[in-house]
C-alpha cells in the first residue's frame, strides 16, 4: 500500500451499514437555490456590462416566483439610473426593411458617441414558444459593436405580441447606460399600439409606391407615428421615393398628429446607401427638445407609467382566476355548455365569480 504521503495514497472510505448490509450508496440532496447579492448585481449592471445585464433580465423574465421577488429588488434598486434614454419604436410594413434600417442607424449612433440598445420583439414559435427570427444574426455587425447591446424578446403568450417584461427590460439598459433604446415590433396586429404606449417617439416604416399601401393601412396606425420614413430610397427608386414622401405628406397633413403641438413628418432613407438617416436622427432630436420643452415629455411618460401600473393589475387579475384550483375545468365546461345553447354568456360569467367558486 502506498505511504500516507505519496500521490497514489486513497484515502478509504466510510462504509455505511444499513439492516446489517455494506452500501456505498451517496445520500441525494436538493440543490439549495444561490442567493443572488442584489446590490452587488445592481453595481455591475451600472458598469455597463453586457454579462450582468443580460443576467439581470434573465432573473426579470423569470417565473420562478423567488427569481420574481429578486428581479423586482433588484429593479427597485436601479429605479434612481433610469429614465434619462430616448425610447424608440420601430415598426414598418412587410419587406420593409426594420432590422436593415435598425442595424445601420444603430451604427450611425455609436460613431456619435452614443449607447444603443435593441429590443426586438420576435414572432414565436407556436410550438414552443421559441423566437424564431433570431434578430442577433439579422444585426450581425450591430452586435458586434461594444456599445450595442441587442436582446429579443418572444412575442408568445402576450397580448399585442409584446413581451410582458419589455417595459422592465428597458428600464434595465438604461441603468447600463444605454442612452437610446430602440424598440422593434413585429409588425402586427395589436403591438404597435403596445410599444407607441412605452415609447418617446413612434417611427413608421414604408416604402414607395404610397397610392396604394395606403389604401390598405390602417389609418390607426399612421396616427400613432411622429415620423413617417419612406425606406429603400436608393439607386432607381429615389425618384419614386420622392414622389411618395410627397404624397405622405399630403396625407398626413389631414390626420390627427400623435403627439400634440408635432406635426407628424416624412422623410426618404436608405440603409444600403447610409443617406437619409443623419435627418430621422435630426428629426428626433428636435422632437425630444420640443416636447421637453412644452411639458409633453415629462407628461407622456407619466402615462405610461400609469397605463403600464393599470395593465399589470389586470394580468394579475387574471392570473390569479386562472391559478384558483378547478377554475381552467370549469371555464372549459362552461364553454362547452355555451355552444351547446344550455347557458347565456352573461349567466356563465355570473357562476363563475359566485363566491363559493
């Protein structure tokens, strides 16, 4: 056997008896949950890095409920770092061109000194919920930048197809210091009019050929933006883009602005040729120093916070009825009996709130 001191020396083991029997079974224990130092996460999210903050969202998109308990200390924490960003959104038609238009502009506002970060929200597979777009491969030379910082979001499961947690999400860059955060929605349904409500400033994509797109827009969502940028206005298309930032402005001219005492603009941009977007950049600005200004920033922020404070306590309503045992069996019998013509709408919903249900 080998002395005590060399490095073939095994220490022997304990045997353990059990009814009169050797076993060298191990006893299985829980791993316990690891605290997270809240303050400490807090401190290194403000240093910019990427590491802590895509962390930090992780531990808000949670539904473990004491990863639920921590993500809010933690942004109560970082409350007092937010709110000094420009909040963007983007959204644009079909073949438009969102993700172009975000990773060049996103360029131009780095090698101006400033931080960008992206929020895109990404159709879900109805599968498993999965992004499927993947817009970090979309903005591959954006997310190589130090100062960008790019996170999408599954729409799945959430009215408009908006992340619940894109509202804490951006609260969470712009305690990294990430001074413009530019919000991506996926172009449908109801998500413009969710994103216009956690945004500054609403920026509407298109591309020529007005006559016709705008016979089939909705006139909802051409009011909710503050600039209108007629994309891919290069090579032979730059004459056409023209002539449809001309017949935009005609339109608009007769609809009700977004933002009050702002009269919604339209300009012609193009990605490929990086001309236009130094404009979209100028507009903005003097938009920010107008609604600063006449009290409408301040004002519309305001709210939003009180919208946003408004729908989380109907998601909170509604998880809670779906999380009462016996409620998901009823709704569903109740459903049945409804198209079956043996209950009115209005009566199921009466049974359903009695007291003793």
């Amino acid at each position: 056997m080998p002395d005590k001191e060399s490095a073939l020396f095994v220490q022997p083991g304990v045997k353990a008896v059990h009814d009169g029997m050797e076993s060298t079974k191990r006893r299985k224990f829980k791993k316990k949950r690891k605290e997270i130092n809240i303050k400490q996460l807090a401190l290194d999210v403000q240093t910019g890095s990427k590491l802590h903050l895509a962390k930090a969202i992780t531990l808000l998109e949670s539904s473990n409920l004491d990863d639920k308990v921590e993500g809010q200390a933690l942004l109560k924490e970082l409350l007092p770092h937010t709110g000094k960003s420009i909040r963007i959104g983007i959204t644009g038609v079909p073949g438009a061109g969102k993700s172009t238009f975000i990773e060049t502009f996103g360029k131009m506002l780095i090698e101006k000194g400033h931080k960008v970060a992206v929020l895109a929200i990404d159709p879900s597979s109805s599968i498993n919920g999965g992004s499927i777009l993947g817009d970090k491969t979309r903005m591959e030379e954006l997310s190589r930048e130090p100062k960008a910082f790019i996170r999408p979001s599954p729409a799945a499961g959430t009215l408009g197809g908006v992340h619940k947690k894109t509202r804490e999400t951006m609260l969470l860059c712009e305690a990294a210091g990430y001074d413009i955060i530019l919000i991506e929605t996926v172009g449908v349904g109801q998500s413009e009019t969710i994103v216009r409500g956690m945004v500054d400033f609403f920026l509407l994509l298109v591309l020529t050929g007005a006559g016709d797109e705008l016979q089939g827009m909705k006139k909802g969502i051409m009011e909710l933006a503050d600039t209108v940028v007629v994309h891919k206005a290069d090579g032979d298309n730059v004459r056409n883009a023209k002539k449809t930032v001309a017949e935009y402005k005609q339109f608009l001219h007769v609809l009700q602005p977004a933002t009050p005492n702002w009269t919604t603009k339209a300009l012609a941009a193009s990605s490929y040729e990086n001309k236009g977007l130094d404009k979209v950049l100028e507009t903005i600005e003097a938009f920010r120093l107008q609604c600063i200004e006449n009290g409408e920033w301040d004002h519309r922020r305001n709210e939003q916070t009180k919208e946003w404070f408004k729908a989380m306590i109907l998601d909170h309503l509604v998880d809670a009825f779906y999380g009462t045992p016996g409620k998901k069996d009823q709704v569903s019998q109740f459903e049945r009996e409804i198209l079956q013509g043996g209950i009115t709408v209005a009566q199921a919903i009466e049974e359903l709130f009695k007291p003793e249900n």
